[in-house]
C-alpha cells in the first residue's frame, strides 16, 4: 500500500477545485486514497499497434482459466495474432480464430462461471438489490455479483473485463479471448470465464479497429486489424520496459467515503437528486503506472 | 419506412448463422425489420480527424438547446474546434472551452432537463422498474426514462448521447457540449440538456484523443486533441458528400420481438440463464447509411 504523495494529491486537489461539471467525476473524497500494486505474478503486458495495455489476472475467480492463459503467454502464443472480431459497444476478440472453429491442439478450458464466495477476498458493498444481481461489490478493484442465498459469487461484465470466448458447450473455452468495450452486457455473467480485467491503457483498447456490425464484428480484412504485436508476463518484460502497476485500493477507507460520495451527490451542480444508487460498472477504479 | 432488404437481410442471416457467440449479439428476430430514416432536419454531419460521425438532433426534448445548436452549426462556430476535456469511460466535450469560463458572447440556455411526457412520441416498453427510473423505453430509436406518477420523461445518459455541459448554474449551457463515451452515467440524468444521439461513427468517437484522468481529462497540448474539422447540418452538406441515414424503427414488430429475445435468452448458449432484466443502454439501436 501507498499512501498519497505528489501527483496523487494533485488528482486530488483537481478534483475538489475544479469547474463544477468534475465533480460529478472523478471525485476524490477529500481524505488520502491508497493504492494496490498489481501483483507482478498476475501482470499482463499486451502491446498493440495502438499502445500499451496492461491487464490484471483474477486466478480467485478463474484459476484454470489463467493458469492456461499463463501458459499460452508464456509460449509466446498471441503474438502477431489480431482482434478479428470487433463490435463497438459491445467487444473486441482476438486469438487465434479456433473459436470460430479454427482446428487447434490447444486443450479445452472448463467452466469457471461462477465460484463459492470465500470470506478472506476483501469485499467492499456497492449496490443491493442490483438489477441484474442480488447484490454488487468491488473485490480488489474488479466489480463482483453475489448471490448470499446460493454463496455464489461471479466477475461481472464490465467495461475492461476479459474473458475466453466458447462456443455453446460450457467447457469449449480455449485461446481467443475477448474484452467487454461497451455498456456493460451483463446478460453474459455467469456463463462465460472472466479471469482479468484492463487495468491500464483502456483508452488503447477503445482504438481497436472495429469489424462492420452487418458481418458480426468479423474483420475480413486481415492487415486492417489490431495485431497484438507482444504479449507477455511482466517478469518477461525486459527491465528496462517494465512498469509498476498500481490500482486504487477498493478496500480503504477513503474509496468507502469516494461511494457514498457517488450515491449521495450533494454538489450544488445536482438540481435534481439523482437515485442513490450506484452500478458497479460505472465506479471508476484507476490505474497507474511508474517506472 | 424501408423494409428489409440486400444487406440488411445479409446481417439478419449472420445474426441467426454465425457462430454461437453471436448470437448474444446482434441477434435479430426472425422478421423483418424496418427502418426509420433520420429527419434531415435533425440529421448532423461532425467530420473529425478520426472520420464521420452522424447525429441525431431531438428537439421533443430539448427545443431551446436543439435551436441554438443549429444556429451555431449554421454559423460555423464549431469548426476547427476541438475535444479539449476527453476522459476514457465517461466523456468526450468539445466547443469553445467556454463552460470552462472562457468569455463568450453566445447566450446561454435555460435548463432542459425533462419534459411533460406528450402521449403522440412513440413508446416501445424496455423495463420497468429500472434501478435509476421507474420506467425505460424507446422513443423514435432514443433511450428514454418516465416517471409516470409525475408524467415526466427524459433522455437518459447512456453511451453516445449528446448533451449541453454547463457549470452550477442549471441555465448556463452555452455553446460546448459532451458525447458519453462508456458506461452510462446515469446519475446525470435531469440535471442536464441532453439534446441528440450518435446514430452513425461511434467508433470514430471512441478514436478521439483522451486526457489524462490526473489533469481531470483535459488536454494541455492543443496539437493532440481531436478536432472538429466541418461541423453541419445535413442541407448544408454538399450533394456529393451526403449520405442517407436510417436508425433501426424501435416501435416496429421486429424490434419489439428483439427485446423479447433479448429478455429470453433461450438460445442453448446460455447455461446460466440471465435474469429478465433489460439496460436500455445496452439494447443496440443500430444506424446505417447510403448514398
């Protein structure tokens, strides 16, 4: 954990002083937030032609998943392959293509779509009831659905979440992978393998070549497509290209007091008073970098 | 109204063929759908470095702020402005910078925040209730919230609406406004002039160039922000350069059979299956265009 220095406190100062359409975000509360660094074990580097994305692994939610994902890094399997398939407003997937049935020796992944809550992951309340789930939270900086009745508990389909493509058969993940660019299609939880989310670079991802929406995203056009030109773990990367990651701390006492900042909304710039309601997918978890 | 044909049958055949994947989206009923071609009136051609992005103006809602922005379009005020103030997931607001208190002669626009709901605008029911309104529904392609004890309804922010930025004051939009460019931020809704959608180029929207979250999304290089090259309205546009736009009719048949699908879930995809539930921000109100 760090505690707030220099450019922090300018975030903060940012966004207690400035012109009044910032405090409906990002609002800082007015009280030292903390970061988490990314554990360097759970830290993708994936470069695209349009810049760096850097993602965070959830082996708690989807242990085979990421293990098998580790191991396709490691073999340096994604590298120069592209987002062939890309929907603005919905997601941009990328991998091999054996998801649309190209033949591949990679083995399956099985179903990882929903897991028995373990009380020792942090847990930090957002919404309850929420409309697609009885109940919403941020674990580590990923939005979380729980159902207390069942002890069950899934990684939601936020922007910036990633997860393996499958086909109808539950257990037919394997290589391509996709990441959610638009409002959040809820729909999908509990029926797909989330096992990361984007934790910087976002506004790279959002520059993916899209695929036309009458051919299903599909980009027929294959030097048009975003090639993911390196993808590797960070103790891969060579030292002198590594950065530390660090997202906000969803667990301290400063982003608690950021949440009910968000549903109370009591800035003079709120004429009328908004639901005091939040959805998971629309509280900003920040990330940054540093040498 | 256009019914289906060529192309749009091409897609309804890829909605219901392709792979399994797709069929959580766009699947299309099995119907013929029907289009609605944009009012020239309200039909607005925003030419960016990035391309062409088209909108719809919606003056049953917001009459004032849709008035002054066709006069400032037919003034060319908004040519060779730019993006100044881009935060990934949030928004995109370009103009003057004179929200941001820089002098200006324009006069501002009284609030426009909701409207009396009048019985002659189209409803298509989306969900009811919604956790930020009691009801949502679509109105002519646009994703609208009512409140039905006071007969009120309004735009609601969801991702590619386009909306007056202002300071405290609820009667100080002006000339800069804001496109939503990620998970919908619902909180604003009735405290704002929201006034058009993007029905064509929300790709090229998400290209424009971010700020840094630290510097509360604006950008301190001019050289790098995204500018507005030719803002216009359709009669403006020379012949040679025009298109047609059409928006998926969100009150025919077809459509209303799509959010029963949508609903349903019944596709063998899903394992898990989602609860009845519908985001009206994340239903696609697909736009095309032609010669």
């Amino acid at each position: 954990m760090n505690h707030v220095t220099g450019p922090l406190k300018k975030w903060l100062m940012a966004g207690l002083l400035a012109w009044p359409f910032c405090l409906s975000w990002p609002v800082m509360a007015a009280n030292e937030l903390t970061w988490r660094q990314v554990d360097p074990d759970n830290t993708v580097f994936m470069e695209l032609t349009e810049g760096l994305v850097i993602i965070e692994l959830n082996p708690a939610f989807a242990p085979k998943t990421v293990k098998q994902f580790k191991k396709l890094v490691a073999d340096r399997f994604y590298d120069g392959l592209s987002f062939y398939r890309v929907i603005d407003g919905f997601v941009a997937q990328g991998g091999d293509g054996s998801d649309l049935g190209k033949l591949s020796n990679i083995p399956l992944i099985d179903a990882e779509f929903e897991i028995d809550w373990e009380p020792e992951l942090p847990w930090t309340p957002v919404q309850s009831p929420d409309m697609f789930a009885p109940e919403t939270g941020l674990s580590n900086g990923f939005a979380v659905a729980r159902n207390p009745d069942k002890n069950t508990a899934w990684l939601t389909h936020c922007p910036g979440i990633v997860a393996m493509a499958r086909n109808d058969d539950p257990d037919s993940s394997r290589t391509d992978f996709y990441i959610v660019i638009g409002q959040a299609p809820r729909y999908l939880d509990r029926n797909l393998n989330v096992f990361g989310r984007v934790v910087y670079g976002m506004d790279v991802v959002q520059r993916i070549y899209r695929g036309p929406a009458l051919n299903n995203g599909i980009i027929e056009d294959e030097t048009a497509a975003t090639r993911i030109s390196r993808l590797r773990m960070l103790e891969d990367i060579p030292d002198e290209e590594k950065y530390r990651t660090f997202v906000v701390d969803t667990g301290s006492e400063a982003f608690i007091e950021l949440l009910d900042d968000r549903r109370d909304r009591k800035q003079k710039f709120f004429h009328n008073q908004p639901p005091r309601v939040l959805d998971v997918c629309q509280v900003p978890v920040q990330g940054r970098i540093t040498r």
